[in-house]
C-alpha cells in the first residue's frame, strides 16, 4: 500500500502502471489482483485508508472535550494539519473526485471526518424532532467546505483564516454562544 501510495502522489493516478507497482513493491500480478480487482480498487484502497487517518486524528484530538464547541474547533484544527500531512489533500481531494464514482466519493468524506462533523454539530446544537434531513445538509455543505480549505492549506495557506471563518460559522449557529465568547 505504501508504494502504491507513493506512487499515486508522484505520478498521479493515470500515470501509475501496475507492472510498475508490483516491481517496486516486490510481488507479482497475481499478487496484487488477488487482493485488489484493478487499479481503481488499489487506489480506493488507498483513499480510504488515508481518510480513516484524517478521521481517527479528528477523533482523537476531540475526544476528551466536553464542550462541543471547543470539541468541533479541536476537530477542525486536526483536520487542517492531517489534511496538510503526507500529500492527503492531492489523494482525497484532487485524484479521488477524478477516479472514485460519487457513491465512494461520499463514503470517503464520511471516512475522513464528516461523521466526526455530524457528531460535533448533534452535540452543539439542540435536538429538533423532525431536523435531521437539514442536520445532514449542513454537515454535508460544510464539510465540502472544510474541503475547500484544507486544499488551500495544503497548498501553503495559513489554517488561521480558515479556522476563524469556522468559528465564525460555529459561533452563528448557536447565537447565544457568540454573546459567551465575546
């Protein structure tokens, strides 16, 4: 997995040949199709063992909050500096929209943090029976955000803007929070 890793950072997923792979890595073909169906699936693979190290960050750095506000800020941070680490951004964000239908697509972003997200905003914001669609929505559309940043941190940008816009966002949807943290 690592030299296919690798291998998909420096040449991009097109440009990765599987004889190449299995030379690389020391196994034959029959190896490596034995455990994956083609190059799509190894690539998968790899996606979604880069997104369960985003996520387990996620999770880790949050776990032992109690305040869900302070536990979401927490996650976010992690997420910036996991996304920036090891050309994840490239894997999950750039090649995989490239290579994965929308179906895994989704699966991976729920691997990478979103269910983290989803848990963070349940505990911050009040239960409202019949909400959960729109609860959904809103881990969905900011977790393509979270996307957009990372990208641009992994690129070299400061996470500060990025983490302040986050509050920002977090603080506006608990007003009265906003009025605490002044």
């Amino acid at each position: 997995m690592e030299v296919a890793k690798r291998s998909f950072l420096t040449q991009g997923f097109s440009e990765v040949s599987t004889p190449a792979l299995v030379e690389e890595a020391g196994l034959t073909r029959g190896a490596l199709y034995h455990h994956f169906r083609d190059k799509h699936e190894l690539f998968a693979a790899v996606a979604t063992e880069m997104a369960r190290e985003v996520s387990d960050r996620v999770t880790a750095a949050a776990a032992a909050l109690d305040d869900p506000m302070e536990a979401l800020m927490t996650g976010a941070r992690a997420y910036f500096q996991a996304m920036a680490d090891e050309g994840r951004a490239q894997i999950l964000l750039v090649q995989a929209p490239a290579v994965l239908d929308q179906t895994a697509q989704l699966a991976l972003s729920d691997a990478s943090g979103a269910q983290a997200l989803n848990q963070g905003l349940i505990a911050l914001l009040p239960a409202v029976p019949g909400q959960e669609d729109s609860l959904l929505a809103l881990t969905q559309l900011l977790s393509a955000a979270f996307d957009r940043a990372a990208l641009k941190v992994a690129q070299g940008e400061s996470p500060t803007a990025y983490l302040e816009a986050v509050e920002r966002i977090f603080l506006g949807l608990v007003p009265e929070l906003e009025v605490k943290a002044r």
